[in-house]
C-alpha cells in the first residue's frame, strides 16, 4: 500500500477500558464489574430512553445535520445563544475537529501532564508538536508554568478541569489569573467533561467567557453525568466565530437522530441529573474511605473517578481483574496508581473487598 503520512508513525491507537465479556470469558468469571470507563453506572434517563425508541421510528432519515432543536435547547439550558453552541459525535470529536481547524507542522499544542490523551492524539495527527506541562506533585494546576510554556508557536492549550485522570480541578480564581494573562494568539480550550458533577469551592465558570467571545471553547458531553456514553453526543460552546471555522471540517451529519434527541430529552430531567450527582458523591466518599481504611491513599477528586495509589498500578490492575473487577492503569506518569470510576453502593462494595483480598 502507498506510504502513510509521516506524522502517524508516532502514533499509538487508543486502547479503550476491556470490555466485561472479554474478562468474563478469559478468567471464566460469571459476573464483573466495571469501572473503568467514567460511565454512569447509574444508567440513562427514562426520558432518554423514550425519546431513542420514538426517534428510531424515523431513522431512515437523515438526522438534522444543523442540530437546531438541540443547540437551542443546550443554550436556554446555559443562557447562551444556539450559534455559542456546536454539536460533536462525542467531545473525543470535537477534540480532533478542535485539531483540524488550527494545527499545522510547526505548531504546538500546551496541555497539563498528565491529562485526557486525545490532545496529543489531535494534535499529532496534524502534525502538531505536543507540550506537556507537569501538574503540581499533588496533581493540581500551576498557572504560572502553564503560562511559561506558552511561545509565539502555541496555538491551542488545553485546561481539563476536572482533570482525567487525576480527577483534580482547577479552581476559578486560578482560571481568571491564567485569563488575565493568556496571550491573544491562543485558543483556550476548556475540557469540562465531568462539570456537571462538580461542588468544589471556587468552582471554575467558563460562561461568562463564552458569553463575552473570548478565545475560548468549553467541551462538554452527553456521556458522564447524562450516561449517553453509548450514543455518542459532545459539545463545545464558544465564540460564533470561532465556532464557524470548526463547522468547516465538521462531516455533514456526525450527531445522529437518535442521540440528538436522546440528549434533549435528557438535558430536561433534573431530578435525574440530581440523584446522579448525589449518589456519585457518596460513591466518591464510600471509596475513599474504603481505601483509607485499607491502607491506600486516593488523590482528591470532583470527577465520578478517583486515582488511588497502590504502588504498582500494573499489578493491581492484573490482580484485581482476575477477581472480576475491571479498572484502569498504565497511564503515563501515574505508574503507581489505579483509576476507579465510581460505581453503584454494590460495585464500590465488589471492588474494595477485592482489594481488600489483595492487602
Ligand atoms: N474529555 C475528557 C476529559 C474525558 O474524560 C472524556 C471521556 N473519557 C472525553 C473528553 C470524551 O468523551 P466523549 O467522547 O464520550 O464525549
């Protein structure tokens, strides 16, 4: 076959959370347990689930390629403007849409270490130069070596809050200082992926930027909070202008009939959104004390996710699958930790008697 473009051979696909059946089948375990993917264990809205069955009447029709009914119904959700909106295929989309509109060779990309991996991916397809910046020891953001690390080349940075995967955030003072002094040159891209889910103190508020046309996106998603994952339903908000570029490498119908109104449907029920919120939380804590009480150590965390520390992330991943529990390692820079999506009361329970089995 002709020769690849130059850029790819640095490039690793990437490797997803194992799904439970091919655990279940190679350790010939009948029931596992899952928490490696951020999913909502808590399923989808009922709303939701209505809205599929109803709009699948229609699927042999092409879905709304300009996803009017549902950019409208995410601005009055925010108080934005539908043309502050752009729908994605999932953010991981809106990611590489983001990547194809402003990266060429030579430039470069800033973003936290570690940090969501689909930044390098965007950025490298196009030929793009990576720039990871350390977070802190304790995985929180440095503003000011973020900001050193900007040069005349930088086109986009990155600011995940709350981060995957170590689940910290950025507080909004900490934003406000970075936007006060960010140079013009460069697009912002907040990832705000688990923000429905925060309750920090100083949470960080990126609509007052959107609404002023700051250089700024704000990428959101269906699959965390509203348990979409499956159906594949990202957004960014942002400038119109800006917005307007990324419409030209946008495929003419990427958000399908199905998820479009799945996500309006869910984006009305609160008290789903509500109990989701509640339960991650004292998930978040029956986790954290659970490990606590094992001898193990968690990073804070405002995302339905924790890293706990366990010295080799490796093996207790290998150890704890074959006891049926699925989690994630082997994130760069994070050797020694575990990733745990907070699960329901009974999953949390499963994972930590199993890494109790191990202690
Ligand atoms: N950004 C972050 C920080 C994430 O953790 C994820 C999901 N793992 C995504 C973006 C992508 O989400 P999706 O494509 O499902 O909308």
């Amino acid at each position: 076959y002709p020769r690849v473009r130059e850029t790819l051979h640095k490039i690793r696909p990437y490797v997803p959370g194992r799904p439970a059946t091919d655990v279940m089948r190679e350790f010939g375990l009948s029931d596992v347990v899952k928490l490696a993917s951020n999913e909502n264990p808590f399923g989808s809205s009922s709303r939701a689930r209505e809205a599929v069955f109803e709009a699948a009447q229609e699927m042999h029709r092409y879905p709304d390629g300009a996803t009017q009914s549902l950019r409208a119904a995410i601005a009055r959700h925010l108080t934005l403007q539908p043309d502050q909106v752009l729908v994605s295929n999932g953010s991981d989309e809106m990611i590489k849409m983001v990547s194809e509109t402003f990266l060429q060779p030579g430039d470069e990309v800033v973003a936290p270490f570690p940090s969501f991996a689909q930044y390098g991916f965007g950025a490298n397809v196009m030929g793009a130069t990576m720039v990871n910046v350390p977070l802190t020891p304790s995985f929180f953001y440095d503003v000011d070596t973020l900001l050193a690390r900007i040069t005349e080349r930088t086109k986009i940075v990155y600011l995940c809050s709350p981060n995957n995967p170590t689940g910290t955030w950025l507080t909004h003072k900490q934003a406000e200082s970075y936007m006060a002094r960010v140079p013009d040159h460069v697009l912002t891209v907040f990832d705000e992926a688990y923000v429905e889910y925060v309750d920090a103190e100083d949470p960080l508020d990126t609509l007052p930027w959107i609404r002023e046309g700051k250089a700024v996106l704000s990428l959101r998603t269906f699959s965390k909070m509203y348990g979409l994952a499956g159906l594949r339903l990202g957004y960014a908000l942002g400038n119109p202008g800006i917005l307007s570029f990324i419409e030209k490498v946008r495929e003419p119908f990427n958000a399908n009939a199905l998820a479009q109104c799945a996500a309006e449907a869910a984006l009305s029920d609160t008290a789903f959104v509500e109990m989701v919120r509640r339960k991650t939380k004292e998930g978040r804590r029956q986790i954290e004390a659970g490990v606590k009480a094992l001898g193990y150590h968690t990073v804070p965390s405002q995302g339905n996710f924790t890293l706990v520390y366990t010295g080799n992330g490796r093996e207790t991943f290998e150890r704890l699958q074959r006891l049926g529990v699925i989690v994630r390692a082997g994130f760069p820079g994070l050797d020694a930790y575990i990733r745990v999506s907070i699960g329901t009361f009974e999953e949390n329970e499963r994972f930590l008697q199993a890494l109790k089995t191990l202690s």
